[in-house]
C-alpha cells in the first residue's frame, strides 16, 4: 500500500467539472493507497465525493465585460480558494482549464506550498490561437501539463515546460445506441418523420442570455420552411431556469431537458442520447462541438460576445476558425455564424440546409467527424485513465527530485 495523497483541484466551468470528475475517479482506480480530494467542482465532482468550497457557477464566467461585471465575487471567491490550498498544503494542486482563475491561485500560493506539492495544469491553454508567450508564462507556475490536443505539447515543451498529450475526454463516452435515441424520439413526440434539432445556446448564464433569443428566432424561421420540427435543448444545471424562462416566448417551444433531479452522470447520457436522435445541431462555439462529432451528428456554430470582448479578441486570435472540430479535422467543413454573422436568418439557411440528406455539408461533417475522433485518441486508453497515470508519474518525480535534493 503507497502513502496517502492529498489533492486539491480547481475546476472554474462545468467542461472542467467534467474533467475532474473523470480524473477523480481514474486516479482512485490507478493509485494503490487513499487519496483525499478537496477544492471546488461542480455537479460532476460532487458525485465523486469532493465538497466544494463554493459553487461553482460564483466563477463560471466567460468574457472581459462578463468578467468585470462579477470581478467582487470572483475575487472573494480567489481568496477563499488561495486560503484553502495554503492550509491543505496539498501533494498536488490540480487546476483545471478556465486558467483566469485556476492559475492566478497558483501562481499566488505556489511561494508559500514549498517544493512539496505539484502544479499540474489540466487542458493546455490554446497558445496556438493567440497569447504564445503564455506558454512561457505557464511554464514559470506549473510542473507539468496535461493537454488535450495532439499538437499541443511541442508548445511547452519548447519552453521547458514537461507536457503530455493524454487524449481528449469525448473519446472515452460509450455510443449511443441507435434504439436509445429511437426511443427518447418517441418519448418526446419527434417522430422520425419530423426533423429534430438539438439546441445548445451554452452553459454560462452570459452565453445563454445572450444566444437564446437569436437561437428561437433562427429555429422559427427554419420551422417556416419545415413545419414540422422538433426542438430539443439539454439544459445545463447552473443555467436552466435562465433556459426556461428565455425560451418561454420562442415561437417553436423546445423540450428542455432539466438535469435537476437527476444524478450528473444521469443527465449527461441523456444529453448524449439526444444529441444522437437529432438530425443536426445549433450549438454555441466551444468544446460542445466535439460532443456532436462524437454523436455524429452535423452541426452549425453561432456565437456572440460583447462588441468590446470581440474588438479585442480580433486583434489577438491567430487562427481562422473557432470550432474544434474543424482545427482538429483540418477541415473548414462546420460552418459558423459569428458576432456581425450571428444572424438569425443565416443560421436557419444552415440548419435547414444540413437536414437535407443529399446535403454535401452534411456528408462532409459526418467524415470529418470521424477524423476528429481518431486523431483525439478513439481506440486509445481512456484519456482520464492516460491523465491520472500522467499525474502521478509527475508526482513520482516530483518526490524524486525532493529526495536527490
């Protein structure tokens, strides 16, 4: 039996939530001795016996005016998290993506931990896409990297940062079975006649507020052209009634898929499965994209930001594209309607256009979907059980190097 651990991690949105959730539980599995686990998670990590020290939507929160707006609460909530680590004095402090917070916690206790615990940051940060000389900022906080792009690593690396790619998560989820998503079709009256579109206007209260009404006025004028259709939008649990409450007046009303209730792992295959029954997708710009491609199932991407957020990211983004399937898969096939082109009637033409079955686009978004999966690692060792045992080979070392010394 090997000593126990104690690791303290921080997960700032529910994608991290995920994350964590999964290592939590890959790293019980890998390690042969106790591990505690302490910090701040959601729904997810919950369910794997973490008490959070605060909700996790106090600091779920995208996008400089955004940011700004609930700059006290995230503040006092940095404190309480710096507090936490600083008395834990933990083996390993795991920060998990959504590094505005997560890393600046680092980066403020790191001075007081002590060569002792590892700084381990979870998902690269894109330094591909824009910022480059935060890799070398990173490499002066952190220990090691877990990244979950293939072709991240050599960006640390080169900086003398130790980074590992560990595959991404969405390769880990079992496929939906065609009778499942036949069977939620039936339980919300979508018959395959009909054509159903899965909504995912985002799971941050900024996005959501911002997204659902352009969503319901872009899903009314596809359902101009197609009567008949069906609108399913899966609810995130820090923004449903926010979901509820917008959509109320959408000319096509969705069925919403309350998590409430439901345990997380509950709520996200039922995510999954309707994901899988619809015909396409309107979905916020974001990691959901690679979920979809998972389902195989065609999309579009519309995403807005404050004018002020946008005029500076303009200026800083490096990269043509903002979905992940079409970086990944080398291709430019998922089409998207961003800021000026986040326009209700552009986004229902693609919508419409992808639930023709003759469609090129939705030919060549199931192909590239499959390039996308198989390049993140599909057919590999889970990426959480690939995290956890990177994990702890970077904490081997770490107590290696503390006894050399």
């Amino acid at each position: 039996m090997r000593p126990p651990l104690k690791i303290f991690m921080l997960a700032g949105e529910s994608s991290g939530d995920r994350l964590g959730a999964a290592l939590m539980r890959s790293l019980r599995a890998e390690y042969d001795g106790e591990i505690q686990f302490c910090g701040v998670g959601g729904a997810g990590m919950l369910d794997q016996g973490l008490e959070s020290l605060f909700p996790i939507r106090d600091i779920a929160v995208m996008g400089l005016t955004e940011v700004a707006a609930r700059l006290p609460t995230i503040l006092r909530r940095m404190k309480t998290a710096r507090e936490a680590v600083i008395a834990a004095r933990p083996d390993a402090l795991i920060t998990i993506d959504a590094p505005a917070f997560g890393l600046r916690v680092a980066k403020q206790v790191k001075p007081l931990l002590g060569a002792e615990t590892a700084l381990i940051h979870y998902v690269a940060p894109t330094v591909w896409a824009w910022r480059p000389k935060r890799a070398e900022k990173l490499a002066k906080i952190a220990d090691h990297l877990l990244a979950l792009l293939p072709f991240e690593p050599p960006y640390f690396e080169r900086v003398g940062l130790s980074c590992e790619f560990v595959g991404h998560p969405i390769t880990e989820r079992e496929a939906t079975p065609d009778a499942a998503a036949d069977a939620f079709r039936a339980e919300i009256d979508a018959p395959r006649s009909a054509p159903l579109i899965v909504a995912l206007p985002g799971s941050r209260r900024s996005e959501v507020q911002r997204l659902a009404p352009i969503f319901g006025e872009a899903l009314a004028l596809a359902a101009g052209a197609q009567p008949d259709l069906r609108v399913v939008l899966p609810a995130g649990e820090n923004v449903v009634e926010d979901v509820q409450a917008l959509t109320a007046s959408w000319p096509v009303r969705p069925v919403i898929l309350d998590p409430r209730g439901r345990s997380f792992e509950e709520a996200e295959k039922r995510k999954r499965v309707a994901m899988r029954a619809a015909d396409a997708a309107l979905a916020a710009s974001g990691t959901v994209s690679l979920e979809l491609a998972a389902a195989a199932t065609p999309m579009v991407i519309a995403y807005k930001v404050s004018t002020l957020s946008a005029a500076i990211a303009k200026r800083l983004i490096k990269i043509d594209t903002a979905t992940l399937v079409n970086l990944v898969s080398d291709t430019r096939t998922v089409p998207e309607f961003l800021q000026e082109r986040c326009r209700p009637e552009l986004i229902a033409e693609g919508v419409l256009d992808l639930l023709r079955e003759s469609s090129p686009g939705r030919a060549a978004q199931i192909a590239a979907a499959e390039t996308t999966m198989a390049r993140l690692g599909q057919g590999a060792d889970k990426p959480s059980v690939r995290a956890a045992r990177s994990v702890l080979a970077a904490l081997a070392r770490k107590h290696a190097t503390m006894r050399a010394s």
